[in-house]
C-alpha cells in the first residue's frame, strides 16, 4: 500500500503539471478551478498597489446568514468589491442605462484576478459599461467573525462558506450598486471564470431579475454525480500528452510501473530522491516542454525511463542541484478549497486503465472519511446538482433559461463538465480545439493572440451585444 502511493505521489509531482491545477497529493483532494491556475500571490498588497487608479476599493456591510432568521444570522462582515468608473456611460440619470459589468470572484483573493482578467477592460469602451470586482467570501479581504483564524476555526464558522451564500452575496451588492448610482434599469452581465464560471451560470439561472446574462468560462458545471466520466479530467491530460508527442506518452505510461518497481525496494525512496533530486513537491508545467525534456533524452546516453521523466523536470525547472520547494504556509486559497471540496464542492475525479495514469477511481466512501477525518461534517456530494440542476440539462433549460454563454477551451481538462453544446438560442456553447483554461477572459494580446482566439472573444461580444439591444428595445416597449 505504502509503494503504491509513494509511486502515486511521485508521478502527481511530474504530471499535475499537465492540469495547470494544483494538487495535493492527498488523493482525496479535488484540483483547483481559478482562472489564475494555481498561482499564488506572494504579497497581494503589492498587487494591489500595481492596478490602475481607475480601480476604487469599496466595501459593503454584507450579512452572514441569508436563508435563516436566527439572531446570529444577522451578524454582518466586510465584504470586498471594486469599481472602475473610466468607461461608463452613467445610469438612468445621465438617461443612459449603460450596463455594468460584473466579474465575480472565486477561490481566492480578489487582487489576482483584476490583474489578469482583460476581458471586462478590454471591452468597456465599446458598451461604455461600469465594471464591477466582487470577492467572494471567506476570501482576500472578505472575512466573517473578524479574522481569518476566527473564520476558518472549526465546521460551524466555516458553515457559512459556500456557493448558495456567495451567489446571494453578489445579489445584494448589486442590487445596493444599481439603488446607489441611479442604475436600476443597467443591464448586467455577470462573467466568471472555472468555479467563478460555474458562480455566474447559477447567479443567472437564480437571480435573473438582477442579471441579464453570463458569460461562464471554462465552467464544468455538468462535473458532479455521474453526469460526467470520472476519467474525463485525465482522459483530456492523456490526449494533451498523446498530441504533443507519441514518445512521450508512452514513456510516462511505462514510467507507472518502474516507479513502483523502485518505490517497492527497502530504499526505494532514497533512490527516487537521489534519481530525481527533489522531495514530494508539486509543480505546475507544460506538457510540450515536459514532453521535449523526455523526447530529448532518449538521444542520450543515460535514457533509462526514470532519467527520461527527470529530464522532463529539468525541461522546466532548468538544471538545479536540488528540486525542492521550501515548506510554506498553505495559502488561504489551498485551505478555503479544501473546505468547498469537502462540504458541497464534491467533483469525482478518478482514472482508469484508458488514461496513462495508474487507475486510481474515485472512492466517495474514502472522500468523505477524508473530509470528516478534516472538519467532523460530512460531504453532501449531490447538493450541487439538488439545488442548481445538471441531469438532463438541454431539457431542461432550453424552456427555462435564457442568455448563458458557455465558453471551453478542449484543451482544457476540466472542459469535459462542460456544456459543450447549444441548448437555445440564447444559451449558447463556444467550444475552442486549441482552447485552454479560461483563456478567452485573460487579458488579450494583439500581437501574440491567435485568430481563433480573437474570433472566439468577438463572438462573444457580439452575443451579449445582442442581449443588451434587445432588452433596451423591451425596456422602450415598457416605457
């Protein structure tokens, strides 16, 4: 037993890389959704510091509680947004109704996100739109009870800390927004990315009187119960490697069980740690280069299978005399995470014998004494799809639901939960071959993006254009 997980955790630390995810090796551990992939900020306020002017931080006296009256459900926390103001057009005092759009925060501080994600800026000009940062609770600088170690204590403070209260979250400040600047009657289009991505579908289909549409990216809301193969997640990481090189491939497929051979042996693990000069650590990568590193050395003299996928390693690290990461705080992020996984979150990814993984599937027994051995609760792994939905999704939204973008790069393994094809006419799916992990809300890049990834970002644009004409047109009619 002791073997198999030492080759399991030593194989997470070449191949989480291909999921530009973090992993724990913790096997009841669930990958990361952010857009950002993993990237943790060392000093936010730094960050924060670097965003343009135009960004003015405001904060919003948000309840705990929004689905019980109990006295402790009235408790209020500080609850973060931000607000750019270059672009817009005014509300219905400027007789303008321009729209707003929202950018709702996922797992993880808000700072990160306003650096990266271009999309809202690289489109204001254009629909003169109020754009609008919101962080998600128990996240960045959005935290219940007074502090952080407060908030995080034990399952009952941390019991306030899931979709159903962030999406109400969002609802209440915008509507608090709209009352503020006169713009009762600005149309919003909400647009997140991953677990954000998934925030926005469910915020339309639950709030649609706050807003008009969404744009949900790289959102595998369909990635719960049995919906979706548990292998799907790594059956994409497969093909992503196949693609890049057949050589490779097949390398890491042998490289399973020559691991295991070694890890077996008495001192098994100092001949790993001497082979690959590292301790149980996870990094994040990219597949073409791991692949070169191992394609190249096979023209060595020294290509043994291990010396291959090390090769790998020093492809993307560089040559070092000791690949190890420092022990580090876990960032608030990796802990805020673990808690979404193991109360509401639960995502069932697994392997089996037709990805170049050892089959390692999904026990959901062995995930929630997991979780309860973490924080005393059990899981409620069909929560998501009792109160949001999922089974059978084209019946039932195509006469429900109304104006969803759902965007998927399918190089993106996380894109095989996701809606990958039209609903209506208005609940839409833009599916990209060469597409990555949120890629289309990044900022863009005139001189290095790819014309599929232009034309992806314009059709978008010109679905929510159509959007918001028709419901100036239907606001007109009302007046």
């Amino acid at each position: 037993m002791h073997s198999s997980i030492a080759s399991f955790q030593w194989l997470l630390y070449i191949f989480t890389v291909i999921s530009s995810l973090q992993v724990s090796a913790t096997r009841f551990n669930i990958p990361r959704l952010s857009p950002t992939r993993g990237t943790i900020l060392q000093n936010p306020e730094i960050l924060s510091a670097t965003i343009s002017e135009d960004f003015q931080t405001f904060y919003y006296n948000q309840t705990l509680d929004h689905f019980n009256y109990r006295p402790e459900s009235y408790s209020t926390f500080q609850q973060r947004y931000v607000i750019n103001f270059k672009y817009w057009g005014g509300g219905a005092g400027a007789d303008a109704n321009a729209p707003i759009f929202v950018y709702l925060g996922a797992e993880g501080p808000l700072d990160g996100d306003i650096s990266i994600i271009g999309f809202l800026t690289d489109n204001a000009a254009r629909f003169n739109a109020l754009l609008v940062y919101i962080e998600h609770r128990y996240y960045g600088k959005s935290i219940p009870f007074g502090s952080r170690e407060e908030a995080l204590k034990n399952a009952s403070t941390l019991g306030y800390f899931n979709s159903a209260q962030a999406v109400t979250d969002y609802a209440e400040i915008l509507l608090y927004i709209k009352e503020k600047f006169n713009a009762r009657h600005s149309p919003v289009i909400v647009i997140g990315g991953s677990y954000g991505g998934m925030l926005a579908t469910w915020f339309r289909l639950k709030y649609p009187h706050v807003a008009l549409g969404a744009l949900a990216s790289s959102a595998p809301i369909l990635y719960f119960d049995d919906i979706t193969p548990r292998n799907g997640y790594y059956s994409i990481v497969t093909r992503d490697f196949r693609e890049a090189s057949e050589t490779c491939y097949e390398t890491i497929m042998k490289s399973w069980a020559e691991i295991e051979k070694v890890a077996s042996k008495p001192d098994g693990l100092s001949i790993l740690s001497k082979k690959f000069r590292t301790y149980f650590v996870v990094l994040q990568n990219f597949f073409n280069m791991l692949c070169g590193g191992i394609d190249g050395a096979a023209l060595g003299t020294d290509n043994d299978i291990l010396s291959k996928i090390f090769a790998g390693v020093v492809a993307h690290e560089g040559n070092m005399s000791c690949y190890v990461n420092p022990p580090t705080i876990e960032s608030e992020t990796t802990v805020g995470w673990r808690w979404q996984t193991c109360s509401e979150m639960v995502i069932p990814i697994g392997t089996d014998n037709t990805t170049m993984f050892q089959p390692a599937p999904f026990n959901l027994s062995s995930f929630i004494d997991g979780c309860e051995s973490l924080y005393g609760v059990s899981p409620r792994p069909h929560w998501v799809t009792a109160y949001y939905g999922g089974y059978d999704i084209k019946l039932i939204l195509q006469r429900f639901a109304s104006n969803i973008i759902f965007s998927n790069g399918l190089r993106d393994p996380y894109s095989s939960g996701g809606v990958l094809e039209n609903i209506s006419d208005s609940v839409v799916a833009i599916a990209t071959i060469n597409g990555s992990h949120c890629l289309d809300i990044l900022r863009a890049n005139q001189s290095s993006d790819p014309d599929w990834l232009v034309t992806q970002r314009e059709t978008e644009i010109e679905i929510i254009e159509g959007w918001i004409s028709k419901y100036y047109a239907d606001l007109k009619a009302i007046k």
